[in-house]
C-alpha cells in the first residue's frame, strides 16, 4: 500500500474532496464568464442608441390658427359692486335767525298782587307762643326748647276760627301732632294753615272762604300742645317755606 504511485494517490483525491473542488471552480468559471456576457450586450445596446435622443425639432406653422381651449376651471362670480353716484356738492344753509323766546318771564308784581291785601286775625286773643324758627323757645309741653312755627293764640273751646284772608280750602285733614288741620290758599304761593281744631269743621277742601269765613272752631286735638292753655295754631307759608303771621296781621 506504501509504494502506491503517484498517479494512483491523485486519483483517490480527485474521487474524494478533489471532485468538490474542481466542481466549485468549473461553476465559478461559467459565472464569471455569464457575468462578462450581460456586461458586453449592455454596453453594445447603449452604443446603438444616442444618449441625447434625437435632437431634431419640428417647427410648428405660425400661420395656423389654433382652435380655442377651453377653460376647465369652474365659474367664479365675480362680485358686481354697486355705481357709486357722483358726489354732489354739499350745500350749507344759512345760519337761521335766531329764534325768540315766547315764555312769558313770570311776573312777581302781578304774583303779589294775587295776595289779597286785607287780612284779619282768626281769633281774638293774646299770642301764647310766638313765631321763632331762628331762635329757640321754651316747648311747655315737652319741655325742652325748639323751633315753634306758628303762633299759638288764646281762645277757648268752640270759639269760632276765622279765615285770615279770601281764597280757597286746600286740605282738610287730621295731623297725629297738631290735631285737626285746614289749610287756606290765598293765591301767590301763601297759605294760611289752622291747626288744634275740633274734629268737626265747617267747610271741605275745594270750598270758597271769604275773609273772616267761618272754617270750624278751636278744640283740643294737638298733642304735640297740650302743655299749652286752650288756644288755635297759627302758620303762614309763603312759597312753601315758613314766615311769620304778624307780616299779615298787623
């Protein structure tokens, strides 16, 4: 088995792993000659067309009239903005006359004249409390010293209280402080107000009252006077605010 010869020894591996190797190398040659093939047939393909393309152009005849394309896109509405109407001058007016005022300016003469100028007391007796609304008085019936707004005139019970002037009842009510009240109004913003009267009265607002009218008689309703011997509270307003009657009686 030793002296086996050279050519027997090569046979035995070309039988064995010798056959592998040979078949590896016979597939590695038709790939690499497969490969040089595609490579030859791609390079005589790209000879055989121009890289550019062609390179000639056709002139289109200028002379012929194209047909119109239509527009593919959708309508739009165009807004239609509205005529605008050509400025006119502006005229201004002549500055009108200036209006006179028609309201009559009250007239505080003929004001004083509506005041009747005879007055008479309402009753006849001595004044027991004086007007003061600037000066504090002693109050007998509280006690303590105020304003007092009227004068207070002696008189007894059912004494006739008379109207100091003409003009006509206003009101006719009953004061939880001054009794019985009858208010007077003589025109020109006086009034003549009559309080501690009895509850009877002889006249109802609205009625007309001469100068000494009978309007009832004294009676002992003010609780806010009862400190006071019998007698009639007397007030006088002039446009609202409190005066002193002696202006009137003197």
């Amino acid at each position: 088995m030793k002296n086996r010869s050279f050519l027997s020894k090569l046979g035995d591996f070309a039988m064995g792993k010798g056959f592998y190797i040979v078949l590896f190398l016979c597939v590695a040659t038709i790939g690499i000659s497969g490969y040089y093939l595609l490579k030859t047939v791609a390079n005589d393909t790209r000879a055989a067309a121009p890289a550019g393309g062609d390179a000639s152009v056709t002139i289109p005849d200028q002379s012929v009239t194209r047909p119109a394309v239509p527009d593919s896109r959708p309508a739009q509405d165009t807004p239609v903005r509205p005529a605008v109407p050509d400025p006119k001058p502006s005229v201004q007016p002549d500055d009108p006359e200036p209006v006179k005022n028609t309201t009559p300016e009250p007239d505080t003469e003929t004001s004083k004249e509506t005041i009747s100028k005879v007055f008479t007391w309402p009753v006849q007796g001595t004044v027991l409390r004086d007007f003061s609304v600037e000066v504090l008085s002693l109050d007998p019936t509280l006690g303590d010293w105020r304003t007092h707004g009227g004068l207070d005139i002696a008189a007894a019970q059912g004494v006739k209280v008379l109207s100091i002037s003409a003009g006509t009842v206003d009101q006719v009510y009953t004061d939880g402080l001054m009794g019985t009240t009858v208010v007077v109004d003589h025109g020109g913003g006086l009034q003549s107000w009559y309080c501690n009267l009895a509850e009877d009265v002889a006249v109802e607002a609205g009625d007309t009252v001469d100068i000494g009218g009978e309007l009832g008689t004294v009676g002992a309703t003010a609780i806010a006077e009862v400190g006071v011997d019998s007698h009639i509270h007397l007030e006088t307003l002039l446009n609202g605010q409190p005066v002193d009657p002696r202006e009137y009686l003197k």
